[in-house]
C-alpha cells in the first residue's frame, strides 16, 4: 500500500483467530441497607465503573442522616467502598447490611457520651465526621464480621459484641473491643 492511500477494510482483512473484543458494561456498585431505628430499606447503585453517582451518594447521606436529628452530612464515599468490599469478602454481595449508627450530629454524640459512665462513643467519633457505619449483617456473626473488616485494613474496626455489631469507618487504621463476647 502506498503512503497516503486509502482503501475500505473487509471482514476478509481481519487476521484469522482474532475476535473483536466486546465492551463491557461498567460494574455497578450497590448498597442495600435497612435502618433499625428509622425503619428505612435502599437498594441504591452509588458507583459505576470508577465513577461515584452523585444522585446515589445523596441518598445514602439522607438515609444515614442523625436519626434523633435529622441532619444530613456528606459521607466521605470511601465508606460506602468498605461497606461493598466487606460484603463481597464475605460472600454475600447482594445481602442487605443492618445499619445500627450513621452520621451523628456533635449533639447527638455527646447525648450518647452522657447516658452512662462508661459508653463506648468517642469523644472525636469519626460518626462526627460522617465517615463511620454500625453494622450488622444478618447470617453472619458479629466474630466473623469484625474479622474480615479488620482484614480490609481500611480504617477502624470496632468490636461490640454485647451489643452484636461492628463499627467501621475510614479513619485512621486502628482496633478495639467493648464490652466482652459471651457467645462469639
């Protein structure tokens, strides 16, 4: 072929035993979450691809709105990557997640702080800060739980096995436990 020419190509050009390579769809991600004190269910796709989806982001931070409150915060949206992950590590990507705390407003933080002597809510709660999730997650027990979360290594993991659930958040990586396990 000469410089500059041009000629049409024919399926007859493409060199035998290669395929044209089908698009794939983006994966979506998506979060189903029922709410134990408001009641509330989302099923919400909040990422696609490496896109975050701003319309999913929005709903998630009104579903995780302070409950006593009814403020909404701006979840950093590495939150809701752990709370995915977590799920596919555990083999169960489309189970729904309890969710026990959202975001708390700094009232309701110190509100918790002052019921009793000894709560186990942090003064600087990264629940302040919206990038913090009680959790649940129904047929799977809060050990095992607390286990693949701490295998994330992506941020805090707190360990409440009295009150059956796990505290996870995008903080800095760090562990802890409160109160004692009888049946974990």
């Amino acid at each position: 072929m000469l410089f500059g020419s041009r000629t049409a190509a024919h399926a007859n050009d493409i060199p035998t035993g290669i395929k044209p390579v089908p698009s794939r769809p983006l994966e979506q991600y998506r979060l189903r979450l029922h709410h134990l004190h408001t009641g509330e269910d989302i099923d919400v796709v909040y990422k696609i691809g490496n896109e975050y989806v701003p319309s999913g982001i929005a709903k998630l931070n009104s579903f995780l709105r302070d409950h006593r409150t009814g403020d909404v915060a701006h979840y950093d949206p590495k939150e809701f990557d752990v709370l995915h992950t977590l799920l596919a590590r555990l083999g169960r990507p489309n189970n729904v997640i309890d969710i026990v705390c959202g975001y708390r407003t700094p009232w309701s933080n110190n509100f918790l702080r002052g019921r009793t002597a000894n709560t186990g809510v942090a003064k600087n709660s990264q629940h302040v800060l919206a990038k913090a999730i009680d959790i649940r997650v129904p047929g799977i027990t809060t050990a095992k739980l607390r286990q693949t979360a701490l295998s994330l290594h992506a941020g805090g993991v707190g360990y409440y096995p009295v009150s059956q659930f796990v505290h996870v958040d995008v903080g800095p990586v760090r562990q802890w436990t409160y109160g004692t396990a009888h049946n974990d």
